[in-house]
C-alpha cells in the first residue's frame, strides 16, 4: 500500500479523508504526462491482472479504466454483463468468487444497485474500485472533476460549485457534494424539486430555490443528465419543459463569474440540459473531464494495486 493512501479499496468519497483525496489528485496530476509521451507505458503494475465486470453501458469510465491499465503495463480482461453467465442466473457473488479464483488483483465493478462493490469488497481478496453504483456513488468521477477544476481554478477551497439538474438519481452528485465539501469549496445545487433528494442538505449542500440563484457568481457549474433510465414515475412534464426551466444557455452562465467554468460528466443530452450554442465555449471543459479521466485511473490503480 501506497503512503497517503491505506486503503485497498476505493468504494467511494464517503469513506475517504481529505488528506487522502488530495493524495490522489497529486498522484493523478503527475500520472498525467504519461498519456502525452511518444510511448504511453510506464511498467508500474507489470504483471497485475485488472477486470472490469460492467453491468450497465459506460463509455468514458470503462475505457479509460482500460486505457489507465494498459499505461501502467497491466493485462486488462473485461467483462460485461450481457455476455457473462448472469444470464443463466448466476449470482453477483458467485460471479465474483469464480472471477477471484482467477487471482486478478484488481476488480472494477459499475452496478445498478446500491451497495454492489462494497458487498463484493467484503467477500474477495482483489481490491475492488467502485465504478458507479446504482444512485450512490461514482468515485472517480467525482475525482477527475476535482482534477479538472484544480488544473483551472488552482484549487477547490473556498469555490462557488454549482451542481444543476437531476440531483436525486445522480451518483455524480453525490460524490461530487461529498468531495467538494470535504476539500471546502461551497456547493449549491438546483433542479426540479421532484430531484432533488432530501440528502442533499444533509451531504452540505445548500438546495436554491431557482437556477438562477444557484449560478449567481459561481465559479464552476456542473451540469447533469436527466436520468431517463432510473425514472420510475413521471417527475417533470417533458424535456422541452425541462430545457426551458433548467437547461444552460448563455444567458443563464452571464449569472456566473466571467472567468466561470462548465462541466459535464457526460453522456450530454444536447439540446436538454445544455444548448449546444455552448459547446464549444473556452469555458466548456467537458472533454478536459475525459481527459483527466484516464489520469485520475491511473492513479488510483496503481495506489490500489501498485
Ligand atoms: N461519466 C460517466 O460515467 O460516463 P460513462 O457512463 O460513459 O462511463
């Protein structure tokens, strides 16, 4: 285990310190460069076995889970629900058990429940990385916003953070308030009122009662996705709607600081929750998120695993 990090698992911001946080980034940060060299290997974890075992679609997470392995000189095997014995019925833990009796070092898991990696941590011997979890947590999303507001804004303490959009069904948000508030920055978040979960307050965050509130003189604003495949009931009138009342335009970021930035942990759903008239603003930093995705992996492999 890596000094600054103790822990074998990363299954979530609730569970880590702020020392530890930091830790991380200032791995990543250093990490980083590798991706720029004519070769982009370094041999950190030569030798280690990394799964990744999907069980909803990902684009940015599992690619650059996979990428980040590759780069340090892991072997990579990955897995996905579809074509894994699931669907003859086998159980998350037996899936698990079998997979550890391969000897993989390092298991990373996004589950749509809840709980998933935590349980898994509890039963294997590989270090398990939390991928994201039902509506709980997505880790290192959250730390490679933390990475991409550094790199712009030199630091987190004491920002103006606003989180706008579906809160209640975002994993994203959730880690995101917990990382925000435990390096210092102060978090605002706005949406529909059927979004925003009763936790919100309780994590930090200060609940606005408009969007405009909550974009007046920030400096960084995070937009969400509307979670259409975790609404279980109808919980705004339609998206047209939603993009009148919530969606981000222009107008609505002149509220925020003019050096003020715009993120995205994607996938966007233009024309909804972001007017593409601002997608390619200086400000919009979506794919410098993507970007420190992979550096943010790397790091938080090889502190698992190295
Ligand atoms: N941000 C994020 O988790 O994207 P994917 O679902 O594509 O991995």
């Amino acid at each position: 285990m890596a000094e600054g990090f103790n822990k074998s698992h990363l299954l979530g911001i609730e569970e880590l310190s702020a020392a530890e946080i930091k830790f991380i980034l200032k791995t990543a940060e250093a990490m980083k460069e590798i991706s720029f060299r004519e070769i982009k290997k370094v041999p950190t974890l030569r030798g280690k076995t990394i799964i990744t075992f999907f069980y909803e679609p990902s684009t940015r997470t599992r690619t650059s889970f996979e990428i980040a392995a590759k780069r340090l000189s892991a072997d990579t095997i990955n897995i996905s629900a579809s074509t894994s014995s699931l669907v003859k019925g086998e159980s998350l833990l037996d899936t698990a058990k079998n997979l550890q009796a391969m000897q993989p070092d390092v298991l990373i898991i996004r589950h749509p429940h809840a709980g998933a990696p935590h349980f898994l941590a509890k039963h294997i011997e590989a270090a398990v990385i939390n991928a994201g979890d039902g509506m709980h947590e997505h880790p290192t999303q959250a730390l490679l916003d933390a990475l991409s507001i550094i790199e712009k804004k030199g630091g987190i303490e004491g920002l103006e953070i606003a989180i706008i959009g579906d809160i209640a069904h975002s994993r994203v948000a959730r880690s995101d308030i917990l990382l925000f508030t435990k390096l210092g920055a102060n978090v605002r978040i706005a949406g529909p009122l059927t979004l925003i979960p009763p936790y919100a307050e309780v994590l930090g965050s200060k609940v606005c009662e408009c969007i405009e509130e909550a974009l007046e003189g920030v400096d960084v604003v995070i937009a969400l996705r509307v979670q259409r495949e975790r609404l279980k009931q109808v919980l705004f009138p339609d998206l047209r709607e939603y993009a009148i009342m919530f969606g981000l335009n222009r107008k609505r970021l002149s509220l925020t600081k003019k050096d003020a930035i715009l993120m995205h942990p994607g996938p966007v759903n233009w024309g909804v929750e972001l007017d593409p008239e601002i997608m390619n603003m200086d400000r919009t930093i979506i794919l410098d998120q993507v970007t420190n995705g992979v550096a943010v992996r790397m790091a938080v492999l090889a502190l698992v695993a190295g």
